[in-house]
C-alpha cells in the first residue's frame, strides 16, 4: 500500500497551458510595465534602454496584452463551455471557484491552525487563497486589461467618455498592476512554492500531476470524496516523465527568479 | 670748457644754461654731422626760446619751434645731434626746415606703418594725418612700451572713454595687468588693421581667437572670478562658434554681438548688454522675431514689469554653448529648466506618459514646449493661449490627430493628492491604495503566520517520511 509513485491529476492540459500563458504575459507585462512605472529610478531606466527604450517597451507590453486578452477570452469561453455541456457545480459546491461560507470557517480554523490552536483545516479542491488568486487575475485582468485598453486608444474612447477618465485610468492601470505584481511575487509565490512545505517550488502547475500523499495532505475533503464516490481512478495518471519535470524546473524557477529580483528592486525603491 | 660760437643768436642765457648738452652729441653714431654742420648748441641758440613760433603756419606741423634739450635728452634719441634728424639744417636758416624723415633710420616701422590702416590713404587723408610723431612725439621721442592710452585717445578718444567704464579699462586702472588694451585686440599700432580686414584680429571671424589669448585661460578665469572658465571651447562648440569658425557666417554672432566692443561689461552691472534684464535685446538684435514673439509672452511681460526671475533667452538657450533646438539633449534640459520655477508643473508632468519618455531620455513625445509653445508662452486665462480652451483640442492634434473636446479634457498635469481640484482622482487614488495596503497587510500577516508553521510541518514531514521530497 504504498503511496509512492502513485499520481493523480489536479490540472489537465487546457489548466496547464492557460496558466503557461498567464505567466509568459504577466511576467512579459511586468518587465516592459515597470521600467515606465519607475522612469526615474536607474534601474528603470537602464531596463527601459536595455528593451529598446519606451517606445520599443510599449510595443512589446502590448504584445503580452493581446496574450492577456487572448487567455481571459479562453477562459471565459472555457466557462461557457462548461455551462453549455450543463457541468454541475461551476458556481457552488466543493469543486467551484465561488467564495462560499465555509471558506471563510477555514480562514478562520486556519489562522487558529497557526497559532497552534487546533488541527489543520480538512480543504477540499480549491483553498481559500487559491479562490484568491483566481479572483485576483480575474479582478486583476479586467481592471488593468479595462484601464489598459483605454491608454491604448485614447481618442477613441474619448469619443465616449470624458477625457478626466484617462487620469483615472493611469492612476488605477498603475496601482493596480503593482498591486498585482507585488501580490504574485510575494504572497503567491510564498503560498504556492516558497513555503517550507512546498519549498523550492510545486511543480504540480507544469506537470498537471499531485503525489497521492500531498494530494491526501494538502486536498483531504476532495481525496475522500473522490474515494467515496469511486471516482479517484478516474483521476489516476502516470508519474510525470523526467522531460516534464526538467521543464517544470527550468520554467518554474526562471520565472520565480524573476519575480523575485522585480519585487526587490520595486522594495528597494520603495524604502528608499 | 666754454665752448666757441656764442653770441650768434639773441637768447644768450637760455643757451647757456643748456650748453653741456651738446658735447655729447658728437659721438651720435647714426648721422655723421658733417664738419660745417650746426650743433645742438647753435639751434638751441634760438630753438630753447619757448615763445619761438613758426612764422606762417604749415598745415599738420606744430606751430610752436621750441626744442625741450631736456625731454630730448632723456630720450632714446638722446644721443643723435640735431641734424642727426634735421639733415638739411644749418644755422642759422631762413627758410622752414622740411619735415624729418624717421623712415631714414626706422625703415621697418615705415613700411609695416604703410601696410596698415594709420598709413592708408583715408586716415593719411585726415588731419591731422597719423604720422610717427603723432604718436611718439618728435623730440621727447617715446618708445612703444612708454605709451599709454592716451597716445591713442588723441584721435580715437571716444572709444577710448568708453574703454575706461569697460571691465577692461576699470581693471587696468586697478592696476590689473592682465585687462585688455588697445594693443591686446587691435595688435601693433604700425600695421593695425580695420575690422573688415579679414587680416586683423579684430575681424568677424578672427575675434573669437583675439579674445580666447586670455579667455581660454582657465588659471585667468580663476584670478579674476570669472565664473565660465572654458568659455571660449563651449563658444567654439555652439552654434554660434561653428557658424563662425566653420562656415564663415558675418551674421552669427561672435564674441562682441554680444558683450560689445569697447565697452563690455560684466553681466552683473545693469549697463551690461549681457544684464539678464538685457538679454533679450541683445540677442533680439539678430533674432528679432524671436524678440517681438517674446515680448508678448508671459515671461516678457513679467521681465518689461521688472520681474528679475523671468526667464531670458541664455536661462533656456545658455549663453555660450547655445546647441541647436533640434537635439534631444537640449530639448530635454529645458524640461529640467521650465521645472527650475515650474516645480509643480515638472512633477505632475513626470506622473504621465509624457513625462516619463522624456525622462528615460526621449524628446519624440510632448515635452513642455510642445503643449506651451517656445517664445510665444501664455497662460491658460490668455485666449491666444496654446493651452487656453478655444485652442487646446488644436495643440492636441498636433500629435494625436483624432483628438476631441473630450479628450482634451484629460488633465496633463494632474495631481491625485490634491483633494480640492482633482476630488476624482483623489478619491481613485485613495481607493487603490488602501486596495494595496488592505491587501498585503492582510496577506502579509497571513504569511507570517504560516511560516513557522509550515517549518513545523515540513520537520514532522521530513522525520516520518525522510525521502519523500527527493522522489
């Protein structure tokens, strides 16, 4: 009964590319958005030049925009999807993305869990702060994507709107994307790879594939219903082969390396 | 030792008293006198009568015929006997000798005299003609080195007055020898030329030269507080510089377009042509529809009201190393110069698109001008404003050509931390932030939370199942 070498999938391979996408974009946009943001920095400035200056900057930011749109369109045409084949439990129930009570009861047992006052919460297939980061893209691309698409064409949202939207827009496309940047390099990296549990990295986003025993651990309410609905061999899948795990490596610590060397010059500004 | 020959002429006494003066005379070496020959003695016999004059007056000669023995004597020309000069005189004589010709010994002096403009034919034409005695005086001689300004204030002497209130004159009246003279700029007097000679170093194209013998000098610049001190490589450099020194331009202005001739001044006497006050005259006197657009601006207006901070042209331009408005690193410094009064405007401009390109080092975006206009700047209140509202959707196209009204409404140099003018953004602003704020300060706490219980987690993890991580 050993549960080494026992794999099940939590992602299939639509998760897995949509998520290659967001950070392909979000990195890409991160590069080519803040050396704007922090023009008058040195670091800024010499990562504007090293880009081909902001003109050149602008273009490529542009480029992982279109990626950003193209990705929120998949998904949201994923969704539908799911609607229309009629898939239970999309908006409610143990498998949904929605916030429900009983997220905010794990919250709860979980800061207690903390401080050592009582076990760990039993979660099931999506923790509470992973319905945060989903929300916090889906917020995050429609807010930064929205105020965006206004920068882009000016004139001819002008046509609709009044020009004072555009400083609205700076403000909000600006502060927002530092509220997301900051958030995936720290919080997201701390609560999906940095942490002692997970540490260096969680490679389950590249390979689409959870161990039996961290898949028992991290996801208990989800293992057992799956077993008590006889539904867990549905999900079984081979070890990722070591091609897969090499790309999880090689992709997944470039991108965590450079998160975390932008949240650090961004801190360093920032205390300066 | 009385010498012979007295008595030939009627001031006995006064020859006299000056005999001894001739008995040196005889070893003169330049004009063996010849043995008939008169000397010093016998024309001192008439010639020290002060009062002695010329009986018909000769036209450019003095009319008084006294010989001061004295001055003579303690002249260079002290050892040449009378006739050493006046070849032909005997004495007594009858008739006026002809005028002396030092070209007879000074033959170089002559012929540079003959080169330059005191020997042309327009000054030779003027009387009194510039001859070697009107500078070095006839008997009391005086070499080059033992003439002042003066000497050339005889016929030049207004210039010369204006040279003496000059920074130069003032300073050589301190005793500054250093300062300019006539000599420092025009050269030797003997062959000194007009400044439409292209010989003369005083000419257009030569005179930024003439004046870099001293104000290239660095260690001078020090000594005399001179605060540019490499003015003359920033000039050369300038657009002004090249125009002269590279193509010959007569109408670009050289170092006294500017400062003046005579009379420069330094930039802190209000007499100055280069007083800030004065400044937009003085490069007016070229760019004079520059000048008029300015004059109408806002900062014109401010400096004809007395306003000693408005901008002059050099605040923008500067003053030597004036660059062509082409270049971006101009165009970007005077961003940085309009932000020197305009602090507000600068950083509220450098929150948006434009501002920020320009600061990572871009000129091809709107940059202050762009919006404001150049020489022509007036406030938003003004209808002829580039920024007023009747003219703002226009100054938008310039570079967006869709432009609206709408659009124009954007604000270029909003501030979201001003409540009162900007309540929108303020409160955008506000929500964001405390979005932020709210954010990681939950999350933040969050983590630190975990953390050592993750350790916790990991150390029991790693105790009961050693291998696991390495699968």
């Amino acid at each position: 009964m050993s549960a080494a070498g026992r794999y099940y999938f939590r992602f299939n391979l639509y998760h897995r590319i949509i998520h290659g996408m967001v950070i392909v974009s979000f990195l890409g946009l991160a590069i080519t958005g803040l050396p704007l943001k922090y023009a008058q920095t040195g670091w800024g400035a010499a990562l504007s030049h090293a880009l081909g200056g902001p003109f050149t900057t602008g273009y490529l930011h542009r480029f992982f925009a279109v990626i950003t749109f193209t990705y929120f369109a998949l998904h949201l045409g994923y969704i539908a999807r799911l609607i229309l084949i009629r898939q239970p439990g999309i908006f409610w129930g143990p498998d949904s993305m929605v916030p429900q009570p009983r997220d905010m009861a794990q919250l709860y047992r979980h800061v207690r869990y903390f401080l050592g006052l009582g076990p760990r919460p039993r979660f099931g297939r999506w923790a509470y702060w992973e319905k945060f980061d989903y929300w916090a893209v889906f917020w995050g691309v429609s807010i930064i994507g929205a105020s965006g698409l206004l920068l882009w064409f000016p004139t001819f949202f002008a046509r609709y709107m009044p020009g004072w939207v555009f400083n609205v827009a700076i403000i909000v496309h600006s502060d927002e994307a530092l509220l997301a940047v900051g958030f995936i390099f720290t919080i997201h990296f701390f609560n999906g790879h940095l942490r002692p549990e997970k540490f260096p990295m969680d490679p389950v986003i590249f390979t689409g594939r959870v161990e039996e025993e961290e898949f028992r651990r991290d996801h208990p309410e989800e293992y057992e219903q799956l077993r008590a609905e006889g539904r867990l061999e549905a999900r079984r899948a081979d070890p990722p082969p070591p091609w897969m795990r090499n790309f999880s490596r090689v992709v997944g610590f470039s991108s965590l390396a450079i998160g975390i060397v932008l949240i650090w010059l961004i801190i360093m500004t920032a205390l300066r | 030792m009385f010498p012979a020959r007295v008595g030939l002429s009627t001031l006995l006494l006064f020859g006299a008293a000056l005999l001894p003066a001739g008995a040196a005379g005889a070893q003169a070496k330049p004009a063996e006198p010849k043995p008939s020959a008169p000397s010093a003695q016998d024309c001192l016999g008439c010639h020290a009568d002060k009062d002695l004059e010329r009986s018909a007056p000769a036209p450019g000669r003095p009319t008084s015929l006294f010989v001061d023995a004295a001055a003579l004597k303690a002249s260079p020309h002290s050892r040449l006997e009378c006739v050493g000069c006046h070849a032909t005189a005997t004495a007594p004589h009858d008739s006026p000798l002809p005028p002396v010709r030092c070209a007879a010994c000074h033959d170089k002096a002559r012929a540079a005299l003959g080169e330059g403009m005191h020997g042309g034919t327009k000054a030779q034409a003027r009387t009194p003609a510039p001859g070697c005695t009107s500078c070095h005086g006839t008997h009391a001689v005086r070499p080059a080195a033992a003439m002042s300004i003066d000497t050339c204030a005889t016929c030049h002497a207004q210039q010369v007055q204006v040279y003496q209130g000059s920074v130069h004159g003032r300073s050589r009246q301190r005793g500054d020898l250093d300062a300019a003279t006539c000599r420092s700029c025009h050269g030797a007097a003997h062959a000194v030329l007009g400044k439409s000679d292209p010989r003369s170093p005083t000419y257009h194209l030569s005179l930024p030269r003439t004046c870099a013998q001293c104000h290239a000098d660095p260690e001078l610049a020090k000594r005399h507080n001179i605060p540019i001190a490499n003015v003359y490589q920033l000039y050369m450099d300038s657009i002004h510089g090249r125009a002269v020194s590279k193509s010959g331009l007569l109408v670009a202005a050289n170092c006294s377009d500017c400062h003046g001739t005579h009379g420069i001044k330094p930039h802190t006497d209000p007499t100055s042509r280069v007083f800030p006050a004065n400044i937009p005259g003085t490069c007016g006197a070229c760019h004079a529809g520059v000048l008029a657009a300015y004059a109408q601006s806002v900062h014109g207006r401010a400096l004809a009201k007395g306003v000693s901070t408005a901008p002059v042209c050099t605040d923008c331009h500067t003053a030597h190393q004036i660059r062509r408005v082409e270049g971006t690193l101009w165009q970007l410094d005077v961003i940085r110069e309009c932000g020197s009064c305009h602090v507000e405007s600068l950083r509220t401009y450098r929150d948006t698109f434009h501002g920020k390109v320009t600061a990572l080092g871009f000129a091809r975006i709107a940059k202050c001008a762009d919006c404001h206009g150049a020489h022509t700047i007036l406030p938003a209140s003004d209808p002829a404003s580039s920024v007023a509202p009747a003219n703002i959707v226009a100054t938008c196209r310039q570079c967006h050509p869709a432009a609206t009204a709408r659009f124009a409404e954007f604000h270029p140099h909003a501030d979201p931390e001003n409540k009162t003018k900007f309540p929108t953004l303020y409160y955008s602003y506000l929500v964001m932030t405390t979005l932020l704020i709210g954010t990681f300060a939950f999350f933040g706490l969050h983590t630190i939370l975990w953390l050592p219980r993750s350790f916790v987690e990991r150390f029991r993890r790693g105790r009961t199942r050693g291998e696991e991580d390495r699968s």
